[in-house]
C-alpha cells in the first residue's frame, strides 16, 4: 500500500513545491506526494525553473490549501518553514510529524544571479533532505 505524505509550507508556493517534486521522485511507486500552505500563493515560476535544472518539471504542480486535504489520511506530514509548524491550524491526523526550516528562496534579494544561487542552494538542501526522508521512512 502506498504511503501519503504531505508536504506543508506557508504559502506552496517554493519550498514545499520542490520538496513535492523530489519525494515524488524518490519514492517513485511507493507514496503519494501531496503539498499545501496555510496560504495558497501560487507556484513559484524561480521554483519551477530551478526544479527543471534539477530534471524535474512540476510545472504542473498548484498551490493548494492545508483545507483541501482534511480528509486523506496521511502517513507523514512534513512541514518546510517554521511558519506553517507554528501557524498551521489543527489537522487531525494520525501521521508522524516531520520538521525541517528551509529559508525562503522567494524573499532572496539581489541580482538575477544571486537570486538563481540562493535557489539552487535550497534546492540542493530539500533534495539532501528528500532522499534521506525517504530512504530511512519508505
């Protein structure tokens, strides 16, 4: 049986976006990826573009909210910002809970490049993180 793992951020706009992607290449048949935010604003088109760098196209991908998901029984809920563990509502739910505070490549400042850099530098964070997740859970 495939395991449901959620992926929780303020707004799913960025981090939980690239988290969805790699977990759902990681665990490839074994888990339904799901992501959300408190907040919906929209997929991150830096997100997209950083992803496909990457090799993988969640240009796909919505920005859904936490509500939408109330009933689905997940396995693992894993939240991205300390935001979304702070502030999410209560979500009943029976999953073991997952925690990790990425920064924020949407609030980067400075040029082009060094936007592109801070991306690519938390793209590479949530990828570690993903694979770990998912070798040592699935």
């Amino acid at each position: 049986m495939k395991k449901k793992i959620l992926v929780l951020c303020t707004g799913n706009s960025c981090r939980s976006q690239i988290a969805h992607g790699f977990l759902k290449t990681f665990a490839e048949s074994k888990a339904e990826v799901y992501s959300a935010g408190i907040e919906t604003h929209g997929v991150n088109p830096k997100a997209i573009a950083t992803m496909k760098e990457a090799g993988i196209d969640i240009s796909d991908h919505t920005s859904n909210a936490i509500d939408e998901y109330k009933n689905i029984d997940f396995d693992f809920v894993i939240t991205v910002c300390d935001n979304a563990k702070e502030s999410c509502p209560y979500f009943p739910t029976t999953a073991k809970m997952f925690h990790y505070n990425f920064s924020d490549p949407a609030k980067a400042s400075g040029t082009t490049d060094e936007i592109k850099e801070q991306f690519s530098i938390v793209r590479e964070e949530i990828k570690k993180y993903c694979k770990e997740f998912i070798d040592q859970n699935l």
